[in-house]
C-alpha cells in the first residue's frame, strides 16, 4: 500500500543512514515481501521453475557452495570461510540468552 502525498505523488521512505527512497522502489518492495514473507515464496518457485526446466542450483549448505544437477548429481563448488565478526565501535552486548534461560 503506497501513502500519498496531498498532492498525489508516493511519499518516500527515510532511512536510518538519511537516504531515502521512493515508496515503490526496488527495495522497498523486497524489504515488503520479506516482512510479508512472500520473498521465501517467490524464491520456492524460482527454484522450482529452474528444475523444471533442468537447470542446476546454487546454493549454500553449511559452510560449502553446492550446485545440484537435474539428474540428483551434487558438486562442491567450494568453501565460505568464516568471517571473525566484530562489533563496531560504540556497541555493546547488554544481555544474551543461551539455550536454558528464559
């Protein structure tokens, strides 16, 4: 749903960097369908037209790049190495929960 202006035109939305954007742009649609999670959908049937088409998959299983075949093959194409992340400056953890807390 687009919010007009009085005068008609599509309001744009402001992000927290201060770009902004129009209401119905590219990215304001992805980000709409993936709250309404219509992107998950729309990714299954892609998926679903290339096999029926016989095209092979990407995709990414754990830590490796797998590409699978229409006939069930599967190749390792190769391996993510993971990424040391570390919180940017100013940040800070103010509580975690593991497995047992509530």
């Amino acid at each position: 749903m687009k919010i007009a202006k009085p005068n008609g035109t599509p309001r744009k939305t402001r992000r927290a960097n201060g770009y902004t954007e129009p209401a119905g742009s590219l990215e304001a649609n992805i980000m709409k369908m993936a709250q309404n999670g219509d992107l998950e959908k729309a990714a299954q049937n892609a998926i679903r037209r290339l096999r029926r088409k016989k095209i092979p998959i990407t995709f990414q299983r754990g830590m490796e790049i797998i590409r699978q075949h229409p006939d069930g093959r599967e190749e390792i194409r190769g391996i993510v190495k993971p990424v040391a992340f570390r919180l940017p400056k100013g940040v800070k953890i103010i509580a975690s929960k593991t497995n047992g807390e509530k």
